[in-house]
C-alpha cells in the first residue's frame, strides 16, 4: 500500500483494532483476518500448521480475564450474540510480523507493512504521552514551590492553575 489517501483509512482502521492486553499490545485473530481478507478459522489453521514460528511472547489465547476485559471495552461481543466457540487469539507485534510468512498474498504483505508502521506510531505517541505527563508534572511541581514562597499568590489563581493540570491531563 502507497502512503497516498488509500492508506489513511487502512491506518486509522488499523490503529483502533490494537488493543491492550496482559501489559502488551496486541490484536486479535478475527481483526487481522479481516484486514488480511480472510475467514478467521483460516488464519488460526495456518498458525495451527506453523505454532513453531509462534511462541508464547508473539502469541497468546486469551483467557477468561482477557475476554472480561476486552468485553468491557466492548471490544468482543458478549456471550449468546452469535459468538465463538473458542477463545480468540492475540497477536503480538512480533506476532503479526510473523504472520506475513505465514499469510505469504500480496494483501497480507501489504497490511502487514501497515501494521508494523501503526504499531510504531503508537509506540511514539506513548513515549510522547509519557514525556508530556512527566513535564507537566515538573512544571505542576514548580508552581506549588513558586506559590508556597509568594505570601500573596492568591489561593483562588492557585486552584485555577490545578484544574488547568488536571485539564491537560485529561487530553
């Protein structure tokens, strides 16, 4: 795929399929079988005949916790709704680079490359997030040291400044 308008949609689709599981990200089986274009059951069989290329840290199934969780994300559907009969799988993103060996199409080679690129630009906005949170409780820090040496930094300018923080924080 170009990184001309086609991509975009197939990048933001991309970046809400990834998923936070077991302190990792990861998708699930039946999202990159969309993607890829093809019946969940058939990605799962083509990862059945090469489970050597996936270890536990490129893929996992999910548990009962696992399933809880993603369920109150409203991410899986809730039982009785037309569900599976089996537990989903999560890929990794070791897991899905391992796929395009596994899915050798034309597709799949190109998803994947579009994958690998969102799962690094989420990997940046985390560390991004992370430094802002970490300066902006420098700054948070500063102030209240500022506000403590000033006798007449009015309490009222104070309590603004700390719903300004918290507003941030929210973003």
């Amino acid at each position: 795929m170009s990184q001309g308008k086609t991509s975009i949609p197939v990048q933001s689709l991309i970046g809400s399929r990834i998923v936070l599981l077991r302190e990792q990200r990861a998708m699930l089986d039946s999202d990159l079988a969309e993607l890829y274009g093809v019946e969940t059951r058939v990605l799962v069989q083509a990862v059945k005949r090469n489970l050597d290329r996936f270890p536990g840290d490129f893929m996992f199934q999910l548990d009962s916790q696992d399933i809880a969780a993603l369920r109150s994300q409203s991410v899986i559907s809730k039982p009785g709704r037309g569900g599976r009969r089996t537990a989903p799988y999560a890929f990794t993103e070791q897991g899905v680079a391992m796929l395009s060996s596994v899915l050798n199409s034309p597709r799949a080679i190109a998803i994947n490359i579009e994958i690998m690129r969102t799962f690094v630009r989420v990997r940046e906005l985390a560390n991004t997030q992370s430094d802002l949170a970490k300066r902006l409780n420098e700054l948070e820090e500063k102030t209240e040291v500022l506000a403590l040496q000033q006798d007449n930094f009015a309490h009222n300018t104070r309590a603004q400044l700390k719903q300004v923080f918290e507003a941030i924080r929210e973003l």
